[in-house]
C-alpha cells in the first residue's frame, strides 16, 4: 500500500470543522447582534456555501466509484448480509446525497442571486476608525 502524505478522510473532517465554527462565530448574541451584520457579508457567506455545496456531488461520485472498485475486486466481506446488499445500498444512498447537495446548490445560487442588489442602511460601528 503506498503511503500518503494526507488521509483524505481528514479533508470532510476539517470541512465539518470549518462548518461548526462557522455556526460559532455567527451565533447571535442576546443583544442580537452576530457576525453577519451586513447583508455583502451574508452575500459573500452564500456564496461560499454554495461553492462548497457545487463540490460534494464530486466527492460522493468518488467515492461510490472506490467502493464499487473494492468490491469489483473482490475487496469487501460484511459483517452480515452480503457485500453486494451493502455496497449497493450505499451507492444508492451516495447518488441520493449528490442529487440533494445539487440541489442545495442550486437553492444557494438563488440565494445568491436574491441578496444580491440589498445594501445595509443601519446605523455603522465607527470605533474601528478611531
């Protein structure tokens, strides 16, 4: 087996990771303020997400497709049932994850697109130019 610098596992980790202290960070406080206090920053943040989310079906084919290659192999056993049941069961469910991640995908992009033309009419925080 040769040796890899990264344990792909570790990249959706840090991307659920990322996630979660994105959920932190944008918590609203009692007083009801938060990170996103701007409708460019809610913008940007949509955009982002979707970019993430235009990723995934991707990474679902990818790995249906290493899945089906252990089990074309003859690579795969089960603890019950038969590898076949198991493998085909999970490839279903990858291809139903990437038909629902485009979909997410596509409602980000109308999201996207819908905050697009606001602006922010608020009163603004000065005490950084100071």
């Amino acid at each position: 087996m040769s040796a890899r610098k990264t344990d792909p596992v570790k990249h959706p980790q840090r991307a659920a990771d990322a996630v979660r202290a994105f959920n932190h960070t944008t918590l609203r406080s009692r007083d009801g303020s938060g990170e996103l206090a701007y409708p460019g920053t809610v913008y940007r943040t949509v955009a982002a997400f979707a970019s993430l989310a235009y990723r995934l079906p991707q990474a679902f084919d990818q790995i249906g497709m290493a899945l089906a290659d252990l089990h074309q192999a003859g690579h795969l056993t089960a603890d019950h049932g038969t590898p076949t049941q198991h493998a085909v069961a999970t490839s279903a469910a990858l291809r139903e994850a990437e038909q629902h991640a485009t979909a997410m995908a596509e409602a980000l992009t109308r999201a996207h697109s819908a905050c697009s033309p606001l602006g922010y009419c608020g009163p603004t925080n000065d005490t950084e130019s100071e």
